[in-house]
C-alpha cells in the first residue's frame, strides 16, 4: 500500500494540490500538517514513519 505525507507552513495555503497528487499517485493513507517547517516535531510525518516501519518484516 502506497503512504503520502503533506505539508504546508501556514493555516492559509491549502493541502489540496498536494493530495490531489498524492492520490493520483495511489496513495491509500495521507498524513497531513499545517506547520512551520521551522518546527522539528511534526506528529504527523513521525505517525507515518511509525505506521510504515510496523509492515517491516527484516530479513
């Protein structure tokens, strides 16, 4: 299953472009944030990360 993430600095710009993309791409589950990309703690980009590293099997 293909994973997006989504971004954008402030409350005004909008997500839509991003997952339009993301879902023309095949993207079955999106994580969005609205933040600075000042800020190094982004809960969202740290859930995907988290959700795609359950599906690891290592070998």
């Amino acid at each position: 299953m293909k994973i997006g993430y989504t971004r954008v600095s402030t409350l005004e710009q909008s997500l839509e472009l991003q997952l339009d993309a993301l879902e023309r791409a095949g993207c079955k589950k999106i994580y969005q944030e609205k933040m600075s990309s000042m800020k190094d703690d982004r809960p969202q980009l740290s859930q995907l990360i988290e959700y795609a590293r359950e599906g690891f099997e290592a070998i």
